[in-house]
C-alpha cells in the first residue's frame, strides 16, 4: 500500500523533468511516496530551454550540489556592457554561478530520479487527466492522489485543471560554440541594448564544452518578433574573439515567463510549479534556484500531508511560491522606460554599480 492509500496507483504524477520537476521528484520520493513522472522527450539532454546557468545557492543548497564536478565550470565575474560596449567589471565576495555542460546535466538528473525510486517514463507525453475520488486519473497511470504540473510556459497540466496560464514572456535564443575558449572564461558578459535585447540582455560566457552565447527580448503579445542573435554577435564577436565562421554546434530557444507566480497556482489535488507556476525572476530570468526550491517545498509538503498530516500541499504550493513584488515593478519600468543612454552616462557611477550588484549578486559587491 501506498502513501496515499490502496485505491491510488500512484501518490504524485508529475508531469515535466526539468529542474522544478525533478526536485519536486526528487524530495516525494525520498520521503517514501510513490512517484511517476512524465517525460514527453526519448532524450533528457534534448531540445533544451534553459541556459543551465546556476547560481551559488542553488549549487551550494540543492541536490545540484551532488553534479558530476566535470560537467560544472565555476564564473566568478559578471562584466556588464553599456550599448557602445564600454565595459563594467563586478564581482562579489565569494559569489560565483554555475555554467553547465546542461545536456549532460539534464541526463545525469533523470539517473538521479532513477536511483530514488522514481518511476521516470521517457517518451511519454501527458495527455489529460480527470479527477476522480480525491484524485486524479491520468492515461497510462491509473488513480494517483496529486497531480503536478512542471511542464513548461504552456502547461498542459495548467490546461486540463484550469489553473493559471503564463501570459508575460521573453523570448530567448541561444547557440553553443563547442570546443571554443573564450579570453575571459571567469566571467558571465552581458549587454545591454535596446536594439538587440529590449527589455533584457545578451550574453556570452564560457561553459565546460566550448561557449555559449544568447540573446533574449520582451515579447509582445501583438508584435511578436525573433531575438536577431546573429547580428549580436556580429556586434560583438570582435570582442570575444569568436570567429567570423564559426558556426553553432547547437540551438536552444523558447519562451521565459516574466509576470510572476500565476494565479491560482494549485487547486484540490493539483499544483503547478517551474515555468507552468511563472516561478521565474521578472528581472533576471533567473529560474533554477527558485524553481527547484518551489518544486522541492511541494513535494515535502505532499509527503508531510500524506504521512504525517501536515498542512494541505496546495495551500503549500500557493504561499511558497516568490512574489518577486520588486522586480515586478521594475519589470514594469524596463518594459516602458528602457533608454541605452542612462547606461552609457552612469556606467561607472556608484548607482548603476550598486544596482547592477544586487541584481546580479542580490548584495553589494567589490571593486574588480
């Protein structure tokens, strides 16, 4: 018999094994619940969405803390570019980000569900699901007592449970150069341009295979338009000595929500969490560390309800979701009021310095 009971063939189906799912995954499983997770792609490492760019806490306070150190490269400096590629050098007191070798990354982490006991189906697309008896019926499960939703800025889940649905989004496209080095592999370079990357940047650094280098922008609903990152990096290549004909060994694009936590986030016996949830910094893009905290505290909470009689999951699932109030507002003012010029007038100047640290540091820096 399970968690759940013996009428119920699963205690969670989670649908997406991604960093959000795979926590959520993860902590179920290792609490004793049964879980199965729904993967539509054969391949984990496949038609990747994510930069794989992690931050200190969520490789010094998640189970990425256990990554194979090979498929890591350590980046101790952001170096911030102004429209006119003028240059701003920061760093932090022992803060670094993670790049990541994230085909490999992806692929070691569904092992890693394998290992804890998770029920992993590769290949299998979610196609629906009714509640039924204080639960769920999903095709190809059977009964399962909750039902999560990490499946990405179009959820399906979200879809089929009519729970709230991402509508505020950038769009991204990154290449990855294989076998290349760049000058300066210990910094994350990004640039700021309203032509390139309105309402975000472009970047470039460096990873454990060669470089990756992408540009993002503020989609709009009703104009919708391609992020042009073969003219970025015609703009900057000089600079980052990439070759005029060196050719990608691989793309990745998609969609970034940027509005904040959707509404209502979970209903009886459903959640949502990762990009279905918007659980993704409105400034930053950053989604990793917030994702895999939100994803994690769900599926503790599901174990804890179910074993122990804890507080309901899906009220869990509401109140651990980030607000991100701050950067929401200045999602707001990026969205109407980003001009090149402030950034070419107060490059050096302590505002942009101290603003830009806790952007990227979330504290103040040092002098680089």
């Amino acid at each position: 018999m399970t968690a759940a009971g013996a009428n119920f063939d699963a205690d969670v189906v989670i649908v997406g094994a991604s960093f959000a799912g795979a926590a959520c995954a993860l902590a179920a499983a290792r609490a004793g619940l049964r879980v199965v997770v729904l993967e539509r792609k054969v391949d984990p490492g496949e038609k990747l969405h994510t930069t794989g760019i992690i931050v200190k806490e969520a490789a010094e306070q998640t189970w990425l803390r256990h990554a194979p150190a090979d498929c890591l490269h350590r980046v101790e400096q952001v170096r911030l570019y102004a429209p006119s590629l003028r240059s701003l050098a920061l760093r932090a007191p022992g803060y670094y980000f993670l790049t990541t070798d994230t085909p490999r990354l992806m692929r070691w982490l569904a092992a890693e569900l394998v290992c804890h006991g998770v029920d992993l189906r590769l290949g299998t697309a979610f196609t629906g699901a009714q509640p039924c008896g204080g639960g769920w019926r999903v095709p190809g499960v059977g009964r399962t007592r909750y039902l999560v939703g990490a499946d990405g800025v179009r959820s399906r889940v979200a879809i089929t449970a009519g729970l709230g649905r991402v509508h505020d989004f950038l769009y991204g496209v990154e290449y990855e150069f294989p076998g290349m080095t760049l000058p300066e592999p210990g910094a994350l370079h990004c640039f700021v341009s309203k032509r390139f990357a309105p309402g975000y940047i472009g970047w470039v650094t460096q990873n454990p295979t060669g470089v990756q280098a992408g540009l993002a922008l503020r989609q709009a609903p009703r104009r919708p338009r391609a992020p042009d990152i073969d003219g970025f990096l015609q703009r900057v290549r000089h600079l980052l000595q990439i070759p005029d004909d060196a050719l990608p060994g691989a793309t990745r694009a998609g969609l970034i929500p940027c509005g904040g936590p959707v509404a209502p986030i979970a209903g009886p016996g459903v959640m949502l969490t990762g990009d279905a949830a918007g659980v993704v910094s409105p400034v930053t893009a950053g989604g990793i560390h917030s994702a895999w905290r939100h994803g994690e505290t769900i599926g503790e909470a599901m174990a804890a309800h179910l074993l122990h009689g804890g507080p309901a999951p899906e009220r869990v699932a509401a109140a651990s979701a980030p607000r991100f109030l701050t950067k929401r507002a200045l999602r707001w003012v990026f969205d109407r009021l980003q001009f090149d010029w402030p950034f070419e007038v107060l490059l050096h100047s302590a505002p942009l310095r101290l603003a830009a640290e806790r952007v990227y540091f979330h504290r103040r820096g040092v002098r680089a």
